[in-house]
C-alpha cells in the first residue's frame, strides 16, 4: 500500500516549536549574541569579536568563582548522597509511619528557595536568631556575615537541610523496588546487614542515584538564590558561586558581554 | 539433616484472625522425615509457599511450633536453621562473578577458600555453567540466573533441608528435565531432607518420594504418586492430579450400588448411609466406551493426545472423560459407559469414604 504523504502534519509540531522558542531558545541565543557585542547602554551595540571570551578565560575572578562552585557542589553531594541513603535505609518500608515518613521528607522541597534563604538568615543570626545565638551561647564564634567558615557551613548546612531529602525520596523508590526474594535468599546465604546493602540494595539503587547525582550537581551548579539572601556572596568574594558572580557582572556592573562569555563557557 | 516437625501449626496474615478462612495456613500437623524428598502440591494460592517460608524461618506461624530433630526452632532465626532455599523468580547477585555468587552462603560462613573453590567447581559442573564462571552474573538470561539461584542452594553440603519454591518455572523444558534429574541424583547422593513445591503434577511426581498436596491452605493428602492416583482422598486431589483429572458424578449410595439419576452403577464396596454432598470419583483411564453394556453418554468429541484419546462427553448432564487406547476404532453406535468398580470412590463433602468389602 502507498504511504499518504501529507506535509501539513508539520504544523502539529509548531506550538511545541513556538514554546520552545520562546522559553529557551530565544533567551539562549540572546545571551550568545551578547557574549559577542559590548554596550555602553541606551541598547547601543557594537561588534565585540571574541574579545570577551578570551578576557573571561584569562579573568581570575571567574576562575575563582568556578572553583568555589565545583568545592561546593563536590562537598555538597559528599554529604547529600550517603545521608540520603543513609535516611532512605532507615525509613519504614510500609504502613502509616511510612506515609509520614514520605510527607515530612517532601515539606522542605516544597519550601521556595528565597524562603529558604531567609529562614536560615535568620536562624543563624546571632542576635535573633535560634542557631546563630545557641552556638553564640556556647562560647562558638559563629557569624556568617563575617566568618568565612560560618558562611560557608551556613550555606553548605542548608543545602543539605533543603535537598537530602530529594535523594532520599529517590533512594527509597529504588529500595522499594527491591522484591522480598532478594532478601529472603540473603537471608538463607546468611549475608551480614553490610553485604546486603553492598551487593544487593546499592546495585539496584544504582539507576536512581545516577538521577540524584545529576540532579543534585546540576541543581547546586546554579545555586544562586539561597546564598545571594544569607550571605550575598560574601564575606569578601568567598560565597561567591558561578551565579551570584554573574548576577554582579551583569547587573551589577552591566558587563553583559563579558557575563554572556562567562555564562556560555560554563554551560559548555 | 534433619527430621522436620510440624507441630499444631497454622499461620495467618493477619494480626488477628478470627474465622477459619482468615488462616492462608490451617492447622497443620505433620513430620518431614529425614531424607526423603517430598513434592508440595497444589494450585496457586494455597499457602505452598507459606508452608515452606515457616520452614525456613522467612516467615513466623502465628500458632504452633516447628521441631528440627525434636528441637524447637520456632524462635530461630533463618540463619540458625542452617536450611538452602531457592525461589520462584532468580535472585542473584548482579554485580559479582558468576562464581563469586556460588561461592557466596560458603564465604559468609567462613569456609576456607580452598574448600569453596572445590565445591564452586563441583556445583558449577552439576548446572552446566563451568565456562561463565568468570562472568557477572548481571545479564545472563533467566535461566541461567536460576541455575546459579539453584547452585546458591546447593553449594552447602551439610544444611538441614534443601527448600525449592517453584525453582523450575522460568527454566526452558529441556533444561527443566535435566536440572529435575540433577537434584533427585544429588538428594540419593547426599540424603538431603528435600521438599519441592510446584504446582505441575509431572514434576511432583517425578521428583519425589511422598507427595503432599495442599488445597485451600490445607492438607488433602499425602502419599506416594500411585496413592494419588488410585485413591485420591479429596475431590481436589481427584481432580489436580491425572490428565484430563478425576471424573466426579454428584450420586446417591445405598450398599454397594451408587445411584446416578436413577442409573445403577455397581460399586465393589458397601457403604453406609452418608450425609451431605455425595459424589463418586472415576478415573477416564477406568471408564470404558462400550456399544453394548453400562449407561448411556453423549460423545461430544474425540481428542487424539498421541498415546491415547481423549473423549470428552456428557453423562446424565455431567461432562466426563473418558481414555481410550491410542488404537481403539471408536464408533458412532459407542453411545454408552462402563465404569471399572474396583476404581470407584466414593466421596462424601469432597471427602474419600472407604467402604466396607461388599
């Protein structure tokens, strides 16, 4: 039989096409477009070569900032993933509880990020706040507006505080779907409770925590809100990360070609 | 090894079972003798695989107590039983070595490597699986996951029993026999108390020396392969086991006739008055077409299996079967039935009577 050609199904693909336009590709192409022009404002242009490119590759200030970020992401996962096993393991597999469980683990990924922030910005504040005074109590010097430790365990803190619970959600759907025979059958080889978690649990969680590792990198490799509000990228530069600096290059400074560069090189 | 004793048992899944139909398993009483291999029968559903969890300690009875050689284990935990059991679906170790995976129940009780490695040999030779010894076990197909579950479940010579839950279903039919043969060899090898649950007749009675079969959480009878067969004690066990199963006619008996619809179909037993549903039970391989003698039926039609034929017909409303030799010149005017009456039971409320000699 003769296949119907009929063109006009094209036109089915245009709203997707329109909606992608304009939500990333439209943008994207916008940033790559300053990343080659400079401006002195009133929208007035002018042909920038690649001029931006090589003084972002050979600026300390971004490479700086990429390293604060890849630090951060590193520690942050460090200690997301293995607490959210962690927490994961230890949640009731069935029943009320673990419906509870399962509710209590989503409220804070329910929580917008600004509001995050500023819950820790107050939290920690020595003055008024609950932590920040408790540790001021104990004797602790404790103040992330000043500290480089404070603020950096202050952002890392919350981050695990806010995004554990996404790799724990995700370990504990890869643990349910682990069936009762595997550890029926590791109980009748008689493995010791480290064993069926090395060769049993963590290979079939290993397709879910690729996710969360992904997830997670991404996610905390464009963190900017949470720490723009406690810290705003200080003390000095040392809360920096890739997204607060942009936001400085772009806006603050209105160095948009050079912020367009630096954005398209670490996309890439 | 060991005697295995089953004593007042009964489990349910619920917390507080009230009623009778709330036990998946009903009271149970019953010695596993040290080794023997028995066959658990029964249809899907009917607490096989809770008997066998109980046994190996997966799963603790609500009521009861289980004695391995007279000692009570109801409490121990699976690892103290010391039992090998191999389930339905494979479970195997996806990221070891197809060796490491047999190697393993010896490790994890501290066997030398010398000795594991001897025996992973042995067993990997007894599944067939000497050349993949070296690979992960991560994407075999599933039988050959299965081979190393059933290897798994071997690989300790010295457990109390061997448990296999429906080991074989995933396994091709060539294999299924030749894997079947390997454990009956390895039980008259080594002794092991071994009980097999399935819910496929031939494997059961291949396999084993006693079958049990279990209907609705309970058990109908346990016996040899021939007691199954001549005297089923159920209605169910009647109709489970024999292809095509049992034939079952609703009846009424007075001495040493039963009465079929006003038929007299002569039995070799006297029996008394009986209450409730009374059937009788004939085997298609006891029932004979015939032109001239017995009752009337209506052949609805013939199936030729290839060592015999099947003829499925209709007798006062009641679909029977009947087996003929494969040779047999079946007729048009072949419109009545003999039953054998040495071959009759008689069941009341699905129950095995035994009459009295007539």
């Amino acid at each position: 039989m003769e296949k119907t050609v009929n063109q006009k199904a094209w036109f089915l693909v245009l709203p997707v096409l329109l909606l992608v336009a304009f939500s990333a590709v439209i943008p994207l192409m916008t940033v790559v477009n300053y990343s080659v022009q400079d401006t002195f404002g009133n929208n007035v242009f002018f042909w920038a070569g690649l001029e931006w490119f090589t003084e972002v590759l050979e600026s300390d200030r971004m490479w700086a900032a990429l390293g604060r970020q890849l630090v951060f992401s590193g520690i942050i996962l460090a200690i997301e993933l293995p607490l959210g096993i962690f927490v994961a393991l230890n949640m009731p597999k069935k029943g009320f509880w673990a419906s509870v469980c399962l509710v209590l683990m989503a409220l804070p990924l329910l929580i917008p990020w600004n509001v995050v922030g500023t819950i820790w910005q107050i939290f920690g504040r020595v003055d008024i706040g609950l932590l920040g005074h408790t540790l001021d109590a104990f004797g602790i010097d404790y103040n992330y507006t000043q500290g480089f430790i404070a603020a950096w365990a202050t952002v890392i803190v919350m981050d695990v505080w806010h995004w554990t619970s996404l790799v724990a959600l995700l370990a504990y759907a890869g643990l349910q779907s682990i069936p009762d025979a595997y550890y029926q059958a590791a109980k009748i080889d008689q493995a010791s409770r480290w064993k069926v978690f090395r060769y049993i649990e963590l290979p079939k969680m290993q397709g879910v925590l690729m996710i969360a590792i992904l997830l997670r990198f991404m996610d905390s490799f464009m963190i900017y809100t949470e720490p723009f509000v406690v810290t705003g990228g200080g003390p000095g530069n040392s809360t920096t990360f890739l997204s607060i600096d942009l936001v400085k290059m772009a806006l603050g400074q209105f160095d948009l070609g050079p912020a367009a560069a630096s954005r398209s090189c670490t996309s890439w | 090894m060991a005697k295995i004793t089953l004593d007042n048992l009964a489990h349910s899944y619920l917390a507080n079972p009230t009623s009778e139909d709330d036990y998946a398993l009903k009271e149970l009483n019953h010695v596993w003798n040290d080794g023997e291999a028995y066959a658990l029968l029964g249809a899907s559903g009917c607490g096989k695989s809770t008997l066998l969890n109980i046994i190996s300690g997966l799963l603790k009875p609500s009521r009861g107590r289980i004695l391995f050689n007279d000692q009570d284990v109801t409490d121990a935990a699976t690892a103290e039983r010391n039992i090998a059991q191999v389930f339905q679906f494979p479970v195997v170790y996806d990221t070891m070595t197809v060796r490491d995976n047999l190697a393993f129940p010896l490790r994890n009780r501290g066997r030398d490597e010398a000795y594991v490695a001897e025996r992973v040999q042995e067993i990997a030779r007894m599944i067939g699986m000497e050349a993949e010894l070296d690979r992960k076990a991560r994407g075999l197909t599933a039988d050959a996951k299965q081979k190393i579950s059933l290897g798994r479940g071997m690989v300790r010579k010295e457990v109390n029993a061997l448990l296999f839950d429906e080991p074989l279903t995933v396994i091709d039919p060539h294999m299924k026999w030749e894997l079947r043969t390997q454990l009956k060899s390895l039980h008259h090898e080594f002794g092991h108390t071994m009980i097999y649950v399935t819910h496929d007749q031939t494997e059961a009675l291949t396999f084993a020396d006693k079958v049990v079969v279990m209907y609705d959480g309970r058990v109908v009878q346990i016996g040899t392969p021939q007691e199954l067969f001549e005297t089923p004690a159920h209605t169910f066990v009647g109709y489970f086991i024999g292809s095509p199963g049992m034939n079952v006619i609703p009846a009424t008996i007075e001495g040493n006739v039963a009465n079929v619809n006003g038929s007299r179909v002569p039995l070799s037993q006297a029996f008394g008055k009986l209450d409730g549903k009374v059937e009788i039970g004939v085997r298609p391989e006891y029932a004979t077409l015939s032109a001239s003698e017995g009752l009337p039926v209506k052949v609805r039609r013939v199936e030729d299996v290839g060592r015999h034929k099947i003829i499925r017909a209709e007798f006062f409303g009641n679909d029977i079967n009947i087996i003929a030799d494969e040779g047999a010149a079946i007729g048009a005017d072949m419109n009545r039935v003999v039953f054998d009456p040495a071959h009759i039971n008689v069941y009341a409320n699905d129950w095995r009577v035994e009459g009295e000699a007539a």
